[in-house]
C-alpha cells in the first residue's frame, strides 16, 4: 500500500476517535466510570489500526517527513470534521492557512 494512503487512513481514523472524545468527554466528564463505557472500547479499537498505519510509515520516511505528513493531514481534516459534524465555521485567512497545509502535504508526500 502506499504510503500516502497509509497516512490519510491512519490520521482519518485519529481524527475520527478524536471526534467521539470531543463528543463524548464533555457529557462524561474525566471519571473511571468514563474509560470503562463502550465509547472509550470503540475510541481505543478505532486508534489501534491508525497506531499501527503510523508506525509502517515510520519504517519506510524520515521523522521529519513523516510527522510534516501527519501534522498537515491532521490539519486538514480535523477542520473538515470541525466543520461538517460541528458547523465550525472558521475565519477565511484560517481556511487559507489550511489550504497552505495542504498544499505543504502534497509537496512534501510527492518530493523526491
């Protein structure tokens, strides 16, 4: 697989277990009670595949280039969730910024 496809997955599954965090802690608060109920069991199922996935990438890239890949995805789509699931609206210079992202994921995934 490639490894371009192995961080967009990995860091789509982070962003996703992120999400139910930022659903489900607020509700629960930081309690025992709260890492024993079946969200956190699917948190840490849905976070085990994206640890692994980060770790192939870290056999075959340089940190360097591995963590620039992760940082700017996650940018990326924890703002797309932000603003599909949560109606985050941003300011534009933000979206700009994400956009720059982007574009730095795609120049740095695709450099020889």
């Amino acid at each position: 697989m490639n490894f371009v496809a192995v961080i967009i997955v990995s860091q789509l599954l982070f962003t996703i277990s992120d999400v139910l965090a930022r659903i489900n802690m607020p509700k629960l608060g930081f309690h025992m009670a709260t890492f024993m109920s079946w969200w956190f069991a699917l948190y840490i199922a849905v976070r085990i595949p994206a640890v692994f996935g980060q770790l192939y990438v870290f056999t075959r890239l340089d940190l360097s280039r591995t963590m620039t890949l992760f940082s700017a995805m996650s940018l990326v789509l924890v703002n797309m969730l932000g603003f599909l699931l949560f109606r985050e609206i941003l300011a534009p210079l933000a979206y700009a910024g994400i956009f720059l992202a982007l574009t730095a994921f795609l120049l740095v995934a695709y450099a020889k």
